[in-house]
C-alpha cells in the first residue's frame, strides 16, 4: 500500500530539507569559501605588533595566541615566553627553517600555524606567529552571526509557505469535489475559485469539459430518438403491407415493391451511419495521410450518376486547370460531393455549378434560401431542413472535411445557396 502524505506535510519535508541544505551551505562551504579573507585579516593581525617590539619585547604588546620572535645580526634570538605553550615545541630554530616567506603557514605535529616576517634596515628579522585560534574564533563568529538570521528567515518563509499551501490544498479540494460531481446535475457548478491563476483556468476547463460532456449526452440522445424514428418508420410500413398482403387486401407485387423501397432506405441509413461512425473511428489514421487525389474526376464521376435522377437541372463543372489535387482519398471526396448533390437534387429548380480552384471549391444551387434560424447547425445530425430531415449526409460531409483538413460553410445567395470548402 503507498503512503499517503497530504501536500502540507510534503511541504514541511521540503522545507526542513531546504533548512539543512542552507545550513549546512552557510556553516561549512561559506567559511571554506571566506577562508582566503579569513587568512588575510589573520594576517594583518600577526603585521601589527611587529612596529612595536626591538631588542626587547615588551609584555604590554603580547597576546597570549601570539608568539613573538625576534633574530638579530649576531643570531641572537629572543622569543616571547608563550612560544612554547603556543606552538607546542621547545626547537624554535626548526620553527624558524619553516618560514620561507614575508607570510604564510606550516604545520608542526598537525597543527597548523600562520607567520609574518619582516627585515629591517639593521637586517634584524621579526616575526609573530599564531595557531588556528583566531580564525576558528571568527568562524565560530561568522556561525553565531548568520545562524538566528537563517533560521528566523526559514520561520518567515515557512509560515508563508505553508499559509499559501492551506490555499493550495483548499482550491484543489474544490476541484476534487467538482471532478466527482460532474455528472450531478444538483451540485452547484459555479466558481468557487476567485484569484486568477492556473487553478482557476483548470477550474473554467473542467466546467467546460462538464458542459461538453452534457452537450454530447444530449446529442446522444437526441440521436437515439431520431434513428430510433427513422429505422421505426420504414420498418412499420414494411410489416404493415405485409399485413395487408396476408388478409388479401394488397397483391404481392405491390407489397414487393414496397418492401424493396423502403429495405433500401433502410440500407442508406444504416451505411450513413456506419460511415459516420467510420470517420471517427478513422480519425486519426485519415489526418495525417499524405494522399492526394484529382478532386475534378471525383465531381466528374459524381455528377454523371446524379444527371439522370433529374433531367430538369443543368449540371456546370467550371475549372481553369487539370488536374487540381485535393488531400484525401478518391472513396472520401467521392462521399463528400455525392451527399452534397444529393441534397442539392432535392432543393434545386433547374441549376447545379460546381466551381474548382487551386484550394477551393463552391457548390451552388438555385433551390429555395435556408433558414436562418438552421443554418448554423445545418451539419448538425438529423437537423430539420425545407423540405424535413437533412439526416447525416451533410453531418457526414463536415466530419470528413474537417479530417482532410478543410472547412466547409453555406450561405444564402440572391438566387441560391452555395456551399463553399477550403484548406485550413
């Protein structure tokens, strides 16, 4: 089973973390990191006293970490007497082989020592010598000096920290309880989250996402009814001529006949909505196709199977240029245009143009003007048109479109309507 621990407690692990990494930043990098400064202030220290003492050294200027030697021109020497006790030897003319330079350190037993020698005119040499004392005192200065600023600033920003986590945590207990009641029509939905920030956009699109999945449940359903009406009727009529046929009332060609009929409208439905449920399906596959076809012989072949259906309407097919390659395949601009002429049949008086361009292509008619109150959801499915449903052809002339990467839209003209698609 895994642990469970809430964003507040998460929050305090991260802070003590921080703490101890800043702590440990600050008592041990930082002095190593000052030690060069350190070292100089060591040293500036060891130069002072050596103004003060000649031939004698005087006590009033001794410092008990501070050992003093003096060598004169007859290798005369005089020392202070804490030499000894300081650097914790009694062979100075060792000590005094170890410096080699105006300052620097050496090391005797491990312990190690800082120096500053000087020669003066009478070639008198002096130095002051002092163990680590001193600058282990600052660091323990340097410690005692940052450690309560460090940790009242850890305090100060821990409390903020954790009264912005107590927000945090409370806009995600509201989203939380919204994910959970997205489906209850009775919760209220309304913003909670006031500050504009990144929760109250995740807070918006979860509404979204809520008011689409309502939206689709209603399409669903609305959905199910018509196809439900649609399949009920021809079905109805079938067993009702049979009916009729077996109490001698109809002859049984007549009922043939209307058999037929009406099993091919349910045959057109039903692939309609296979072919609907095709394209989603397909999706993803027919967007990133690279297939091209020559959109001028799908509307050739379309409109020579829709000329003898009505010898009344004209058919114009008007290009500048062959061939034009529109993306897709031959099997989905063929559906397209014939769901498009197929509704165009049933609307025009005596004209049908179809003009093609390099990325472009207009379907017009001289049928009646659409409504405009259906003219925005005219690709919706089973959208009632002039003359009753539009059904899914033009539903499915959107959804292939849109795969291909075109759009499609319809307005009214003075004498007709036109549908136009084009490359996004």
């Amino acid at each position: 089973m895994k642990n469970k621990i809430s964003l507040s407690n998460q929050l305090v692990l991260i802070s003590l973390g921080v703490f101890l990494i800043l702590t440990l930043s600050l008592t041990i990098f930082l002095p190593r990191a000052l030690l060069p400064y350190f070292e100089e202030t060591v040293y500036n220290f060891l130069n002072q006293p050596l103004k003060y003492f000649s031939n004698n050294i005087s006590s009033e200027y001794f410092n008990d970490n501070i050992v003093y030697i003096e060598i004169s021109n007859n290798n005369k020497m005089l020392i202070s007497n804490n030499a000894e006790k300081v650097l914790k030897t009694d062979d100075f003319k060792s000590v005094l082989s170890l410096i080699n330079y105006e300052h620097g350190t050496f090391k005797i037993k491990n312990n190690k020592f800082y120096y500053v020698a000087t020669v003066n005119n009478q070639n008198i040499t002096k130095v002051t010598i002092t163990d680590e004392k001193l600058i282990n005192n600052m660091k323990n200065r340097l410690f005692v000096a940052i450690l309560p600023v460090i940790i009242m600033t850890f305090l100060v920003i821990l409390i903020a920290l954790l009264i912005w986590c107590n927000f945090l945590v409370h806009k995600i207990g509201i989203l939380i309880n919204k994910v959970k009641n997205i489906n209850n029509d009775k919760f209220d939905h309304s913003s909670k989250i006031k500050v504009e920030d990144e929760l109250q956009i995740l807070e918006k699109t979860i509404e979204d996402v809520r008011l689409m999945i309502l939206e689709q449940e209603n399409f669903k359903n609305e959905m199910y009814q018509n196809i439900s009406h649609d399949f009920k009727t021809p079905i109805a009529v079938i067993k009702s001529y049979i009916e009729a046929n077996k109490d001698g009332v109809m002859s049984t060609e007549q009922t043939r006949e209307v058999v037929e009929e009406q099993i091919n409208k349910l045959d057109s439905k039903v692939k309609s909505l296979l072919q609907l449920n095709k394209i989603e399906y397909l999706k993803e596959r027919y967007s990133q196709t690279e297939e091209e076809v020559n959109i001028i012989d799908v509307v050739n072949k379309s409109v020579e199977k829709f000329i003898p259906e009505n010898n009344k309407i004209q058919f114009k097919v008007l290009y500048k240029k062959s061939p034009i390659y529109f993306k897709g395949t031959f099997d989905m601009w063929e559906s397209i245009v014939d769901n498009l002429l197929t509704n165009f049949i049933r609307y025009a008086e005596s004209k049908i143009e179809i003009n093609i361009g390099h990325r472009k292509m207009s379907l017009f008619n001289d049928g009646e003007p659409i409504d405009e109150t259906i003219i925005t959801d005219i690709f919706s499915p089973y959208k009632k048109g002039i003359k009753g449903q539009f059904g899914l052809g033009l539903s499915i002339v959107n959804k292939t479109c849109d795969l291909l990467g075109y759009t499609i839209k319809v307005e009214n003209t003075k004498k007709g309507v036109k549908f136009v698609i084009e490359k996004k």
